[in-house]
C-alpha cells in the first residue's frame, strides 16, 4: 500500500511544480510566451481595425485624447493598443498554465498580462514612430528636418516610458508571484531592462517608421529574446529559492 501512496505524491508533486526542474520551467515559459504571441497575432490584425476604426474614433469623441497628440496620434494608439491586448491575453493564458504549477494559484495572470503588455507595446509602438532622421510634418503642416540631436528629448522621454512600462509589467506579475516565491522581486528590473533594450532596438530598426506589420514583425523577434531570458529568470527564482510556506 506504501507504493501507490507515494507515487500518488509524487504525482501531486509534479502537477504542483515541485519537481520541475529549471530547463523544464524555461521551455515551458518560452514556449507559452511564444505559442501564446504567436496565436494572438492571428487576432491582432482583426483587432487593429477595431482599435482604429471603432474604438479610436469613440476616444476622440468622448474626449478621453485629442487626434494627432503624441508621435503616432490617438487613431493609431489605439490600433495598437487594442491587438497587443489581444496578444497579452492569448500569452497570459498559456503562461498561466505554468504559473499555476508553479504558485499553486495564478488567478489574474490572464489580466495582468494583457494589460501590461498592452502598456509595453503602446510605449515600444510610441518609441518606434520618433523620428530619428530626415523630415518631420508639424502640426501646423511645416516640414522640418530632424536628426538624433535635435531630437534628443522625445527620443529619451520614449525610453523611459518604455522602461517605466516594462517596470509595471514586472510589478503587476511580481504582486501575484510574492506570496510564493522569495526573492521575485527580480522579476521587475528584469522585465523593465528587456523593454528599454526593445525600445532601443526598435527605434533603431524601424527608425521613425514601419506601420503597424513592421511592428508585429519585431514584437516576433523581441519576444522570443523576453521569452528566453525572462524564461531563465523565473526557473533561477522557482528553483534556486525556496518558495514560501
């Protein structure tokens, strides 16, 4: 009778994450992160017409912005607000699978995960579109000539957004993650330092262009870098700390 009960164990065990060891956590990370933005891309254009046509629309008409503000206006904030909260849910869902294992209860993985990642690529959206070089069309319609210098201010205030959102990315996760890992808290640094480096990249890959496909284009490329080192980040937390009692 002694056998069957800890094999029942073990097997309690496993499906709590206990035994799961730290390549088994990265795979797994790396594979819902990636699956999860992948399945959420076949979503996102659909979802891009809803944010542009509908939704950014509405926000002008109820005064929440004002058309042309910022460097990508509010009509185009929104398409891309809108289909990166499709994606962060899709990837919220598949990481869920394998926070549950590892907290025991991830309830709000899903909604946090879509809201920051909307923040994240709203921030890295913002930062791609700041021009960098050539000409710039003013508000008042004059076209002026622009360069890294004189563009310094918007360039670094974008990086910081993008840093202060990957931040809250972090914190939002680590507040779910605190009660059942020590030491989570690298979590934050970690996903803030991943998103101003894919601030940086993207300003300049796209410099100050690429519409809404070179965008999806990058996110593929920048999450797969998220996926594998926030994937070693967490199997370093779950494995080598001790989870709380």
């Amino acid at each position: 009778m002694a056998e069957p009960s800890q094999q029942t164990t073990e097997r309690n065990n496993e499906r709590s994450g206990r035994t799961l060891t730290p390549v088994g956590i990265w795979w797994r990370w790396m594979l819902a992160t990636t699956i999860g933005f992948a399945i959420g891309s076949i979503f996102a254009f659909p979802a891009s017409y809803l944010g542009l046509y509908a939704i950014g629309p509405w926000s002008i008409q109820v005064g929440l912005c004002e058309a042309g503000s910022g460097n990508l206006g509010c009509i185009l904030r929104s398409g891309v607000l809108v289909p990166a909260g499709v994606i962060g849910l899709a990837m919220g869902v598949l990481q869920r699978l394998l926070m549950r294992q590892l907290l025991g209860n991830a309830t709000g993985w899903i909604v946090v995960a879509t809201i920051g990642w909307a923040m994240v690529a709203v921030t890295l959206a913002e930062t791609a579109h700041t021009p960098i070089a050539g000409t710039m069309l003013q508000d008042d319609g004059s076209i002026t000539e622009v360069s890294f210098g004189s563009n310094w201010i918007a360039v670094f205030s974008g990086f910081g957004w993008s840093l202060l959102a990957g931040l809250l990315l972090g914190a939002l996760q680590y507040l779910l993650m605190v009660r059942k890992l020590r030491h989570s808290w690298w979590w934050c640094p970690v996903n803030g330092v991943l998103v101003l480096f894919g601030a940086i990249a993207i300003l300049f890959v796209l410099r100050g262009t690429g519409g809404l496909l070179g965008l999806l284009l990058f996110f593929s490329l920048f999450v797969v870098v998220y996926g594998a080192i926030s994937g070693a980040t967490l199997a370093k937390i779950a494995t080598n700390q001790p989870p709380r009692p």
